[in-house]
C-alpha cells in the first residue's frame, strides 16, 4: 500500500499546520476508508495553504457534482464516481463513494433536466445528467440544484457554520441569515461532504464578518432593480471588503436581498454585507463594525445610483430577442408577479423568454397553474440551471435583456451578448414587444 505523506508525518509522530482532533487523525490515516482520507487530506492541504489553525465541523454543505462527467460519445466512458474522485477529492485513484457524512445539497447544474430541448441541450447529456443525479442520490447529496438553496428549505440558522458553492448563496447565507461560510470550490466542498470539515478560516471567524466600509444610503431603494443596483454599486466600490449600508427606513424583502448581494459579489468579490438595523450581525452601527473603523466612507445617492446603472448597460440595440429572469433563481412571488404582468399577453415571435427558478418552486408553479400563465404566453419556465452556468442561450440571440444585475454583467463577457438591465416590467414589455424600452426612472 501506498503511504501518503500525510500518513507518513503522522507515523513518524509529527502534526500538519493545521491542528487535528484524535478523531480527525484517525480519518486522515485511513479508519474510514480511502475515500474519506482523501478528502481529509484534501481539506488539511487547503487550510495550510489558507493558513487556517484547525477544521471545523460543518453540517450543510452545497457542492457541485456534475462537470466531470463525459458522454459516451466524447471518448472513453468515466463513471460518475471517477469524476468525483478526481475533481471533487483531487484523487488520481479510483476510489469507492461512500455516503455523505455532512446534509448535503447539489449547486445549480449546467444542465435543465425536464425541459432540456428548450435550452437546446441534447438526449445524450439528459442521459449523462440523469446518471449523476443516480449518484447524487445514492450517496445522500440531495437535489436542489439551484444557486438559491435558501429558498427551498436550507436556511442556516445564525453562527452555524457551512461550506457552501456559489457566490449569490454564500453572501445571502453570510449577510441575511447569518450563518458562516466562505465561496468554495468544488472541491473543497465535495472533501467537506464526505467528514463534515472544513478549514476554519475567513467568515467562519468572528472579527472577519465585521465591516470594513460604511455606506450612508442618500436615495433609498425601492425596487428589486434599485437593490441590483445598491449592490453593484458596492461591489465595485469595496472590492472583496465588506460593506455596511446605513440609512436604510425600511426593511428589505428577500427578492430584494437576494439581487443585492449577488451583484455585490458580480461587480466585487462580496461574500458579506450588513443593513444596520436588519441583517442579523448589524443591530446598529457599532455591532456592524466592532472595534474597527471604517476604511472609506462611501455614499449612495442618485450620481451612485446612475453610474451602476451605465456600468450594467451594454447593448444599443433596442432590437430584444432574449429576454431571461431568475439570476439568481426566482422565488415564488417573483414567478407570479411576472405572471401577473404576462398574463393575457403574448411573447413576440423571435423572442425567447426564459425564467429560472429552483425545481422545488417550479413544481409548486406547475401546481398552482403558474407555469401554463408562462407557457401560454410564449415563455418557459426553467430550473437547475441558468445560461451563464449552462453556457446556453436561445440560438441565434444577439440583444438580451434582464432584471438581474448578476446576469447583466456577466452575459456579455460569458455568452457574447450585449444585455439591457431593467425592472421585472421593463423585461416583460420587451419579450411581449421585441424592443427595449426601459429607462432608469
Ligand atoms: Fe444563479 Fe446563475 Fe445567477 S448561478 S445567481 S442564476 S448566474
């Protein structure tokens, strides 16, 4: 048998960087089996290059579990469990998947899997897709695929600690709910499933979670639209820091929340922000930053609120035929709300409507007759994915346009498409007109 390095310093007596509990160390020296010594030394590798002290435990993990994998067609077949092995636990070994030890959920996939010819994905990559949700589900990772796992029933409750993917998710898990997680990699979070670890470092340490930049609010946000742009206009201006918004006179909805961080972490590298006197680590102005002192004090007023607005903007042509909604996944109330703006109306021949939301919302939708409002006017109703993840758009598009910030700044670099950013009304009149009208009002 091979002796790893790991194993090696610890027969020799001596102790990696990162302090280990007995338990941790039985791990590491194979009790458990291979599959959980290589995500422990995998997670032990990561936190000495972090510099972190110790692993934590950690119960609610969020992963990827999909790219790997490669169709029949494109070479010799890997199986699933290869794939894992190899870009979730950095193993050049076959190794056996046992159950995760951690409640584990699937990130949003690259891959639509009930409507999957709409995004124009084949029966080929269905099949791939169904063969990894097998495995997903035989070793305990449960389906959400969505990057809005928090809206289906993964709600960390305030100091629980998580490894959690996707940046829209960890700034909403961060800042609204209070639990601690840092943006991981696949692989770190597949190794964090498998021991329920992971490295103690960053937000899951207290003095890290506090602010770092004040922002006074001079013009509040209303809209959803006003929330993307707040949160663009804090990502460009604090970078990776933390911002905290002052001035707020009333409390935001989750829709609002939702788009305010994941243009924060778009336009910056934001995995946490404060509202004093609404987001749980921020009561007032002192519990929001400690014993620090702000580094830069920042304003948000209408000049703030315009230039975001130009920053996201990058068609001309007011010609639309792409008109997508749900970045990051829609909730129940958005899908409805654009129901109510659809409903009676028909989406212009040429143009695409595509709405994402998580699958465990679509199925509700699908119930309650919201997904025929969509359907009958021309538009799809989406889950699992998103065209920025999926790499997919309507063939053919060439203007898009969208309610999300996230989507606005990512689909002209990602997808080659110039993108106008608007309201949920602005969106609906374009699909139903084929031209872009919206202004900022
Ligand atoms: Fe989610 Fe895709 Fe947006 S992952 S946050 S819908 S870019």
């Amino acid at each position: 048998m091979m002796v790893s390095f790991f194993q090696a310093c610890l027969r020799l007596g001596a102790d990696t960087a990162v302090k280990l509990t007995d338990d941790e160390k039985a791990i590491l020296y194979g009790s458990q089996g291979l599959a959980r010594q290589k995500a422990m030394e995998l997670l032990v590798r990561y936190g000495e290059a972090l510099g972190a002290e110790r692993l934590i435990e950690t119960n609610n993990v969020i992963s990827a579990v999909n790219a790997a994998y490669r169709a029949p067609s494109s070479g010799p077949e890997v199986s699933v469990e290869a794939s894992f092995a190899e870009f979730n636990l950095d193993s050049d070994q076959p190794l056996e998947i046992p159950h995760v030890k951690a409640y584990s959920c699937r990130v949003i996939t690259g891959f639509e899997s009930e409507n999957w010819k709409v995004m124009g994905f084949s029966d080929e990559a269905a099949a791939v897709n169904r063969k990894v949700e097998d495995f997903c589900s035989r070793i305990g990772i449960h389906l959400m695929n969505t990057c809005a796992p928090y809206l289906v029933g993964n709600v960390p409750v305030r100091g629980e600690h998580c490894a959690w993917m996707e940046s829209s998710a960890v700034v909403y898990c961060n800042s609204v709910l209070g639990g601690r997680t840092n943006t991981e990699g696949a692989e770190s979070s597949g190794a964090a499933m498998l021991v329920g670890r992971t490295p103690y470092w960053g937000y899951h340490i207290d003095e890290n979670r506090l602010g770092t930049h004040l922002i006074e609010i001079e013009q509040q946000p209303e809209s959803v639209m006003d929330w993307g742009l707040l949160g663009y206009f804090a990502g460009e201006s604090v970078g990776e820091s933390v911002p905290v918004f002052n001035g707020l006179d009333r409390a935001p909805d989750i829709a609002r929340l939702k788009h305010c961080g994941a243009a924060a972490a778009s336009s910056g590298g934001v995995e946490m922000y404060h509202i004093v006197g609404y987001t749980p680590e921020a009561g007032t102005l002192n519990q929001a930053f400690g014993k620090k002192r702000p580094l830069a004090k920042l304003k948000f007023g209408p000049a703030e609120r315009k230039s975001a607005y130009d920053n996201l903007i990058s068609a001309t042509d007011n010609s639309v035929d792409f008109v997508m909604m749900g970045c990051p996944h829609y909730t129940i109330e958005q899908i409805w709300n654009a129901c109510k703006l659809l409903e009676g109306r028909q989406v212009r021949e040429g143009v695409s409507l595509w709405i994402f939301t998580p699958r465990a919302l679509k199925s509700i939708a699908d119930k309650q007759g919201l997904t025929k409002i969509i359907t009958e006017a021309g538009g799809h109703l989406l889950s699992d994915t998103c065209p920025c993840i999926s790499l997919m758009f309507p063939r053919g598009a060439r203007t898009a346009a969208t309610d999300s910030a996230k989507h606005a700044h990512y689909m002209p670099a990602m997808l080659g498409l110039p993108t106008w950013f608007g309201s949920l009304r602005d969106c609906i009149d374009a699909a139903v007109s084929g031209k872009w009208r919206g202004e900022l009002k």
